[in-house]
C-alpha cells in the first residue's frame, strides 16, 4: 500500500510507477497469419484480433468435425465386427464344423464367407476370437455393445449432418475449458488510452534559474548571478548570453548551420565551474557553432497568440552570411526537441547563419557587412515563412563580402555598433542611414577601413531576488 502525503496527485504517482516499474508492461503480437484462400491453399495475412478469433473458431469445428468423422469410421468397423459375430452365433455348430474340418486358417475363411453372408473382415475376425466366447452368455454382451456402438454412430452421424449441432458441440468444449481453467486473472487488459501519461515535467521542481551559454557551445545552470564576468568560463571562452527561466521550460539554442535545439533547461546541469558541452545533449554537425539563444519562458518571451499557426507571433529575424533574410514563428521551437533539432533555415552551399534575434516592437534592421557596408530596411519587407527556407535577399553582396550580424531597430536611440580593422568602435544611428528598400548593396561606409566585429548589445540579468518578493 502506497501513502501519499497531503496534497500529492495520486495520477501523477501512478503514471510514475507504471512508467518506472514492471506494474505495466507492453506485450506486442506478430498479426500475421496463414490464412487459406477460396482454392484452400493458406497465404500470409495480417488479420484483426476479430478476425483470428474468427479463424481460430472455424478451425476448431474443422477438427471437431474430423474429430467425428474419425470416431464414426471407428465405430462403423467395430459394428460390422460385432454384426458378423451375431451372424455366426446363430449358426455355431455348423461353423465350428467347417472349421474343424478345414486345412488351415485361409481354407476355413474361404468356407465360412460360403457358408454364412460374411466379408473377409468379419471372417478374419470371427477366426482370430476364441470360439467359446460366442456362447449364451457373451453373445448378450456382444449384442449390448452392437446396441450402444450404434447409438453413437446414430448421434455422430446426426451431429455431422447439421451445421449448428457441431458449433454446439465447439461451444460446449470451450466453455467446459473455460470452466476447468477459471483461474481469475490477476492483471488486467487495456490500452495506453486507460493509463494517465507519464510526464517528466511532473516531477520538476519548479524554480527560477540562469542558463549561461558560451561562444564555444558550452552550457551550465546557476541559480543566482550577481554579474556575467563573475561566472566561471574556460579559457580563450566567453559567454555568448544568459537565459532567464524556469526549470519547467526550455532553452533554444540556434546553430550557425541552421537548425534549433530546444533542450529542457531542467536537463541542463547545474554548475559553478564550466558546466558541460552542449554537444552532449544534441547532435551537432562538424563546423556548426552557436549564434543566439533563447529562453521560452513566457516573462521574458511573449507567448504565441496562436500555437497552430506556423506564422504566429512573435517572429524570429534570420540574416545569412550570403545576404538572405527571412522571419520565422517561434511557437514550433518552443517544446524540446530530439537530439538531431529542427531546422529553422534552409542554406545554399557555402552559406551559413549569421543572426537570429526575437522581433519585439522592433520596425526596422540594420544589416552589416565585412566590406563596411550597411543597408537599413523595414521589417515588413522581410517574408514570414511557414517553414525552413532559403528566405530573400536583405543585401546584395559583392565577391568577397559577407554579412557580419544585424541590429534590430525600434527607437530613434537605438544605434548598431561595430570594431573596424584598426580596432577602432564606431557607431551608426538610424537617422543619419535613411530606411531605403531591401535587396540593394547598402551604403559604404569606409573606403580604407573593413569591418571586424559587431559589439553585442550588454547581457541584461534578472534579480531573481526582486521578482520572487
């Protein structure tokens, strides 16, 4: 017997137990059977438990029936045995005289079979009998058993004569097995639709966290932090973001080759060291790195106003290397994913990801190139896909060049940073770079100068503290 403490779901605890122990236990059955067709020959088949049952029940009234058939040629034999023994009684003495006076065993059958109306069968056995068993007194008892012999013919021939009187006889067999073999059964049958679902997420102590992610792709969990220089990284490492959340949801990690990893934050390890690397939790191909991540945690990422729709808000902004821009939903990465993740964007070959960022109240981007190029456009010029795609062109690249990141827009403040080549950081605001149509080569904006990097905007933390009172 199981106590529960107070306030504990006694669903939860049994879908536990049927998940964990040997109380539930699938059992799977081969469906496929020899089934005989119209011309009789059998031919595999995958049959419904119906229709085995079916099967199985004609089965079982063939073999009755040559079951029957069987005992009535039997007793058919014994009966024209017992028939030719009540012939010779009546004439004895005058067999008991051929006999004696016969060469040997074949003369005698030969002068018995012209004598008295008998057949070889009768005759062989009326000579292999010890001739003082037909007296008075066992001719009775071979006359009582001529009687009941024929009674069971009679009966057989009956019961194979009618189609319902031999199911009768199957329905009686299996219910007198039925009978014999009561054993109450001490499990129960059912489906998967009786048991309550097992969910891990169930068993998740809820609480507030952080997910550190480095450039270098590895993870950890830490529950408070205070600043991000203050967490332990490896060296030559940085740290990429930091994801609020709960244990209860999930972290997307996007990879530079296009494809999403969602992983539920309460799997990622909690750590005051290095933590471990991503890789460990997913599958990701040679040369892919992480470019963004993101918590799913609906206080600090909107919830999707309409899960079904593969467009629903909010949207992603993808950039490539090659120029190409698209916006994709969220909502199909918010639950966890298998190890191998789902794809977000389709590449040309040589391409890779070079920005993915949440649009919020964003309403227009920057695009940066290598090249010192930029081009400001509207975030409405961006297509939204239904799914992974190639997307449209943001910039036109020229040989040579490819895009560094993107800055979304929403402020007249908001202003993209970057380090030129001479380590040099500059600053563009949106109002001295007019929003012009997308697709076009930008504007360049050093003739001596390339772009090195792009200044990530500052990692925000949560005082965890503050919410929780």
């Amino acid at each position: 017997m199981l106590e529960l403490k107070s306030g504990a779901d006694p669903e939860a605890v049994m879908a536990y137990l049927y998940k964990h122990t040997s109380l539930e236990q699938n059992f799977s059955y081969n469906a496929t059977c020899l089934v005989p067709d119209d011309s009789g020959l059998l031919a595999p088949q995958r049959a419904s438990l119906v229709e085995m049952l079916q099967y199985f029940l004609e089965f079982r009234q063939e073999t009755v029936r040559k079951r029957f058939q069987y005992q009535l040629a039997q007793l058919e034999k014994r009966i024209h045995i017992l028939e030719g023994f009540c012939i010779i009684f009546d004439g004895l003495d005058r067999a008991l005289k051929i006999i004696r006076a016969s060469s040997g065993k074949q003369d005698a059958a030969q002068k018995l079979m012209k004598e008295f109306p008998l057949d070889e069968i009768q005759t062989m056995a009326i000579l292999e009998l010890q001739l003082y068993r037909i007296s008075q007194l066992e001719i009775d008892d071979i006359r009582e058993e001529l009687a009941d012999k024929e009674k069971q013919a009679r009966r057989i021939r009956s019961i194979l004569k009618s189609e319902a009187k031999l199911w009768k006889v199957v329905k009686d067999e299996l219910s007198e097995l039925g009978e014999k073999f009561a054993t109450k059964r001490r499990t129960g049958l059912g489906s998967s639709d009786e048991i309550t679902e097992f969910s891990a997420d169930t068993y998740i102590v809820k609480e507030n966290t952080n997910v550190v992610v480095t450039r270098d792709g590895w993870v950890k969990r830490v529950g408070r932090l205070a600043k991000v220089e203050s967490t332990r990284v490896r060296e030559g490492d940085s740290v990429l973001d930091v994801l609020p959340g709960s244990t209860v949801d999930t972290a997307i990690f996007f990879s530079s080759d296009g494809v999403a990893y969602t992983v539920s934050i309460d799997q990622i390890p909690v750590s005051s060291g290095y933590g471990e690397p991503l890789a460990k939790h997913v599958r990701m191909a040679d040369g892919a790195s992480i470019i963004a991540a993101l918590s799913t945690d609906s206080r600090f990422t909107p919830a999707d106003e309409t899960e079904d729709d593969p467009t629903s808000l909010p949207h992603l902004l993808v950039a490539t290397a090659s120029g190409q821009v698209m916006r994709v939903s969220l909502s199909s990465f918010r639950p966890a994913s298998t190890r191998t993740g789902r794809k977000y964007c389709r590449l040309r070959k040589g391409d890779q990801v070079a920005h993915v960022e949440l649009i919020r109240d964003h309403q227009t981007v920057f695009l940066a190139s290598e090249k010192a190029r930029i081009i400001h456009f509207s975030l409405d010029e961006v297509p939204i896909l239904s799914g992974p795609g190639i997307g449209v062109r943001g910039i036109k690249m020229e040989k040579g060049d490819s895009v560094l990141g993107a800055k979304l827009l929403a402020r007249p403040s908001d202003t993209l940073h970057v380090v030129n080549s001479n380590g040099t950081p500059l600053s563009f605001g949106q109002m001295k770079y007019n929003v012009t149509s997308r697709g076009g080569k930008g504007v360049k904006t050093s003739q001596r100068n390339d772009f090195a990097s792009l200044v990530p905007e500052p990692i925000e933390l949560v005082d965890w503290a503050a919410m929780e009172e």
